[in-house]
C-alpha cells in the first residue's frame, strides 16, 4: 500500500516542484502561451478524448456530474453562515470556500488514483465545479450576472460534442483521436507546473486567517465529499472519485478572481497556498482511506 501511495503523490509532487523551482530560480511568471494552451486547446482536448471514447454508460457520468453540484450547494449552505459567524468577508471568501482544484490537483490525482475511469468521473466533476466557477464566483465578488465567461469557455463545447457522439453512438474518427489525445496529454503536465509557479508567485499575509480558512476548506471538502456519496449512494470508483475531488484545496482561480474584482485578494492568495500545503500533508492518508 505504501508503495501504491507514493506511486500516486510522488509524480504530482514532483511536477508541481518543477514549477515552484521554476519560479524561484527567476522566473516569476509562467509564459503567458501556457496558459493559453491549457485553457483552449490541452483541456478541451482532454476533456472530449476521454469523455467520447468512456466505456461508462452516461447515467455514470451524469451521477458524478450531480455529485459536483450537490457538492457546490453543501459547501455554500456551509461556508455562508461561517463566514458571517466569523465577520469575514462572504464576498471574498465564499468562491474559495465552495470551489476546490479539481482541475489542477483534482485530475491528476483522479488518473493516479483510479485509472482512466476515474479520469474520466473526474473530468465530469471538474466541469460542473468550473462552469460554476465562472459563473457564481463573478456573481458573489461583483454582485453582476453575466453568462458571457461560460459562453466563451471552450471546455463546455468540449462536452457537448463528447456527449453528441456518446449518446448517439457515433464512432470518433481515429484522426480526431489521434489528434485530441496527442494535444491533451500536455494538459496534467501543465497543469501541474503552472500550480507550482503560482503557489512560488503568491503570497500568505495573514497565517492566522489563512490557517483558519484553509482548514475550513478541507474540512467542509470532506464533510461534503462524504455527504454527496451517502445521498446519491456512490460506491466504488465513483465514490472515490466524489470524495478525492469534494476535498482538493482552494483553486487558483478564486485568486484570479478575487484579484479582479478587489474580493480580499491578500487573503484569498494566502488560503490558496496553506490549503494546497495542508492537502500535500494529509494527501497519504487520504489515499490510503479512499482506496
């Protein structure tokens, strides 16, 4: 089991090292092209080469994908009234109290973990938890509604294609293949070393804060990971799945967005790196309970 357990924390560790030595050996900024090739063309890529050719039937996947979103209402119903117990900003940390990495950490780990089909389960959750992102996150900082984010993510026309040929049983043409599978293998790589240069770039302000929130994080994660796979009953790989991705550390996004819309960027940017920290810590025994 220990062997099993280092097989899967090791190469996210390493990779996200890579990153964060990257950054402090002088360059602060991963290049500006690398994003860009995960945002539009690494994770759309994966997302259709993985979700198009699943051996799962799709009430697997639409399962999972409700885990996602029963997973954002629990950690809402949560995390609002514990900010405002606590007088801290629901505007500024609300977004990173209901939204983990899935996608950095969370995909990874998933592959690791259980193979191609909890890749596969993962991506499914992944994509509830950041389409919301992009819509609820901007709603909560600004208090403006505005569909124009998702409507330009290309990992929703992703979806919809994977899911036009899944359910009308459409064989994917091998040059697509090919193609979706070359250009989303960089994704995990990226994703991973692109974490790495911003847990190097950003900045803890407050510990005691961050401390208190991160363990919120983590804690609610769990709670709520535990909470969706009673109520739906998920088991196996699903319930894995559901669990590991529920309680994966604040996403980098929430900083992004907290930095635009001046939500408690400071605050938000220390909760990113203490709860990624903590998630390393405890990501051993984790494993060891979900498998």
């Amino acid at each position: 089991m220990t062997g099993q357990l280092f097989a899967i924390v090791a190469p996210v560790m390493i990779a996200v090292a890579v990153g964060y030595v990257m950054a402090r050996l002088g360059k602060k900024e991963e290049p500006e092209y690398v994003t860009l090739l995960v945002t539009y063309v690494g994770t759309p890529c994966l997302v259709f080469s993985t979700l198009a050719n699943i051996s799962l039937d799709l009430s697997a996947v639409g399962r999972i994908a409700g885990a996602a979103a029963l997973s954002l209402v629990l950690a809402g119903a949560i995390g609002y009234p514990l900010l405002r117990l606590t007088s801290l900003s629901v505007r500024g940390y609300l977004p990173s109290l209901m939204h983990p990495n899935t996608g950095n950490m969370g995909l990874p780990l998933c592959l690791f973990a259980f193979g191609e089909e909890g890749l596969a389960l993962g991506i499914a959750f992944y994509v509830v938890i950041a389409s919301n992102h992009f819509v609820t996150t901007p709603v909560v900082a600004s208090g403006e509604l505005s569909f124009g984010r998702i409507a330009r993510s290309p990992i929703i026309y992703a979806v919809v294609i994977a899911l036009g040929f899944l359910v009308t049983q459409t064989a994917v043409p091998e040059w697509i293949n090919n193609a979706t599978r070359l250009l989303g293998g960089i994704t995990i790589p990226l994703l991973l070393i692109t974490l790495g240069f911003s847990l190097a770039r950003l900045k803890v302000s407050n510990l005691q804060t961050s401390l208190v929130l991160a363990l919120a994080r983590l804690a609610i994660g769990l709670a709520v990971g535990h909470a969706i796979v009673a109520i739906l009953g998920l088991e196996g790989i699903a319930r894995g799945v559901a669990i590991l991705q529920a309680s994966m550390p604040n996403a980098v996004f929430n900083y992004l967005f907290a930095k635009q819309y001046d939500a408690e960027p400071d605050g938000v940017a220390g909760m990113v790196v203490v709860s990624t920290l903590l998630t390393f810590i405890v990501l051993p025994v984790l494993l060891w309970y979900l498998l």
